[in-house]
C-alpha cells in the first residue's frame, strides 16, 4: 500500500521477478526511458533516475518489483515504482557455486548411508 496525494491509500502491486534484460531509449523529448524486461517478455519502465539507478547488476537474478498500469490510448502501460534485488536462494549443499553432477553426488553419498542405517535400525524396532 502506498499513499498518494490527498492521503488516499492506494494498492500498489508488487511481484518477485527474474530479470532477463535491461534497456534504455531516448524519447522525442529527450528523457530517458528506462526498461525492467522480465524473463516472461513483461516489461516494466521508468523515467525516474533514483529507480533507474538500482537497475545495473540486476540481468540474470531476481528482483522484487513495485509498479502500476496506466490506460493510454487503448494502450496499458506498466510503470515501475521501486525495484529491489532479491538474494539469491540458499545452496542446498553448502555455498559451493556450481557442483557438476558427480561431485554432488559424491557430497551427499555419506549422507544417503547414514539416512540408510537409520531407517534399517528403526526397522528393527
């Protein structure tokens, strides 16, 4: 919820997003149109510099985003109001970055014995 002029309370949606791409264009009049893209095609924009300068860094990694429509010309336009980077997920398997395939499964091996030799000794109860 926001609050706008004359104190009116007004609901402002915001959804979690993955950022596919960054754009930015000039207009006629000579502002700057800055553009959220989201890896599902929607795109949101801004021709505020303290929004648009959160922006950089955020291609590839997810971001919470606070915007609204506005109707023009039969034409809905989404706004950007705020954007904020998420932090990224917990690894599952400590804070490796990347583990191929045979490496996770060689980390969790010691693991999958000791579920395995609880489950045969609570079998035997």
């Amino acid at each position: 919820m926001e609050v706008a002029q004359g104190g009116i309370t007004r609901c402002v949606p915001e959804e979690d997003v993955r950022v596919a791409e960054l754009k930015a264009f000039k207009t006629k009049s000579g502002n700057t149109r800055h553009v959220l893209v989201d890896d599902q095609g929607r795109e949101f924009s801004t021709f505020e510099e303290q929004i648009a300068a959160k922006l950089p860094g955020l291609e590839g990694k997810r971001a919470r985003v606070k915007y609204h429509e506005q109707q023009h010309e039969g034409v809905t336009n989404v706004y950007l109001d705020d954007v904020e980077p998420l932090e990224p997920a917990p690894y599952l398997v400590g804070q490796e970055a990347e583990l191929s395939p045979r490496d996770l499964f060689a980390k969790l091996q010691p693991f999958k014995g000791l579920v395995a030799g609880d489950i045969e000794r609570n079998g035997d109860e």
